[in-house]
C-alpha cells in the first residue's frame, strides 16, 4: 500500500532510511564492537572489521 501510495504521489520508493541503514547495516556498522566479534574481529580497528565483512560478501 505504502509504495503504491508513494508511487501515485510521483515520490521514491526506497525502502529505508538513512538512519534505518546506520541501524541495521554491517557495512555501515564496522565500528560496533559486536560486530567485529561477530567476524571473529574483536577489538579490531573499523577499516580491518569492515575489509572482512566486504570479504564475505564478495565469497557469498
């Protein structure tokens, strides 16, 4: 309903926020020490954690 609403008012249809992403994204969370030690990086630097999970992905 909400994207055929938006659609119809000629708005984008993207599904989250800014703010919603900082929440739930890894890429975007590479700083949150749970995180890092979810990749088995804890107390690694932001960039490192980061580097894994882009890693990850790129072998998904």
């Amino acid at each position: 309903e909400e994207v055929s609403r938006l659609c119809a008012a000629g708005q984008p249809t993207i599904p989250t926020t800014i703010g919603q992403e900082k929440a739930v994204n890894p890429f975007l969370r590479a700083d949150v020490p749970a995180v890092a030690a979810a990749v088995g990086l804890p107390n690694a630097p932001p960039a490192q954690v980061f580097a894994e999970i882009r890693g990850r992905k790129d072998r998904f």
